[in-house]
C-alpha cells in the first residue's frame, strides 16, 4: 500500500523504514516539526537540588537535551523512559544509568509507583503538548516530580506538498495516525486545502480510540490497532 506518514521527520524516516520492510510505499509529509525550547533547567545552578532519576516519555525530548550543556548535571541518573529508543541513544551516548522501562506512560507510571519509595525525586524532560496522566499520577502516589518542558512540537501552517500532490492524484491508500493532536491537524489541513473527499476516502488507521477522535473533521471510520504500537498499526494494512 501507499501510506502518507505525517509524524515529524526523524520520526517519520524510522517508521518509512519499517513500511518499506512490511512491503509498502511510504510518503513522508510530516504535519508536525520538533523545536528545542531552550527551557531552564530546575536545580541546574543548586548544588542543593538533586534528582533520583529521570523521565523520558519521548526521543525527542533526549534529542533536546543531549546537546544541552545545561543538563549534563543528569547524564549519571536512571533514566526511566518508554519503549526502546531513548535507551538505546542513551547507550550509544554514554550517559544516564539503565531505569525502568515501560511500552507507555501507563505501565512506565505503574513501575514507578512499585518501585519508587515514597518522596523520589525525579525531573520529567517533556513536551509541551502532552497529557498529565502521568505526573498527576505519580504526584498522587508520593514521588515527587518536577517538569522541565524541553520540546514544542509545532503544526506547520499548510498541508506539505507531497501529500496535496498525493491526494490530488490519487496516489495514496492509506495515513498513519499516532497521536489525537497530530491527527486533528492532518484533518484541518485537508480541509483547509480543499482535500477532504479525497482523504476520507483513505484507510485511516490509528494508534489507539483516542487518537481517533482527531479525525472527527473528517467524518471516517479509521481502523485501531489491536496494541498502541507502530507494529500492530503496519499489521492493519492490507
């Protein structure tokens, strides 16, 4: 199948990879870019501030740090993160200490809580568009958490040219929709565009119900995928 992938582009490069594997076509045409905020960094000039670890819930927040001096102060706490690849940067970086790991924020909250006595005190790096479950959570449950918002994932104001050449001619069967934010703005973009018949009469498949709810501009029955992985997403072309 022809699938527009819309993530932000160092995002989208990995998931065109797993694409092309699985047998597909991949059209990137990120709706989203990724921008440091240059954010302060709580405790960086306290020499009486100190952290049990640190919580990464995206790689992008890791991309915004690591080449921020400011934060080389962490580089030798845990760092509990979610799924494989801030791990694997962090390896490959020499820095931070191998934490917990969870395949999302939930289970990664519920390690926390297991495992984390009560007053832990940890520094979650994230991005400005995000649910709170997570700090919330763990705020009720006694850890002690600050946030340092280290990324702003912004909408560009129009829809990329590969897609509206994609959608004008056809040439697309498929989206891959990973967040309920980015996909309410692939939706106004089509529709600002003059692209709505076209795109709904793709196959959207979503990485979770919630996700789904984005796409209410466009009135279309997208596909959920059985787990909130990019895998079981792929699964869902045919």
């Amino acid at each position: 199948m022809r699938v527009l992938v819309t993530r932000p582009q160092g995002d989208a490069e990995s998931t065109a990879t797993h694409l092309v594997q699985a047998g597909h076509e991949a059209i990137i045409a990120p709706v989203l870019r990724i921008v440091p905020t240059g954010a302060t960094v709580p405790g960086a000039n306290d020499a009486s501030v100190d952290y049990d670890g640190v919580i990464i819930t995206s790689v992008h927040a890791f991309d915004a740090v690591i080449p921020d001096a400011r934060f080389a102060f962490l580089f030798d706490k845990p760092l509990h993160s979610i799924g494989t690849r801030s791990i694997a940067l962090a390896r490959r970086a020499n820095i931070f200490e191998d934490g917990l790991n969870g395949r999302d924020a939930a289970a990664l909250g519920k390690m926390l809580l297991r495992e984390m006595p009560r007053g832990t005190h940890l520094l979650y790096l994230a991005g400005r568009d995000r649910k709170p479950d997570l700090e919330l959570a763990l705020s009720a449950g006694g850890l002690r958490v600050e946030i340092a918002v280290v990324y702003d994932a912004r909408a560009v104001e129009t829809l990329p040219d590969v897609a509206v050449t994609a959608l004008q001619g056809g040439a697309l069967d498929a989206v891959l929709h990973y967040s309920r934010r980015s996909a309410s703005i692939f939706a106004d973009l089509v529709v600002d565009a003059g692209l709505k018949d076209q795109a709904a009469r793709l196959r959207h498949v979503c990485i979770s119900s919630d996700c789904a709810a984005g796409l209410v501009r466009l009135n279309v029955a997208a596909a959920i995928a059985a787990a909130p992985t990019e895998a079981a997403m792929i699964a869902l072309l045919a």
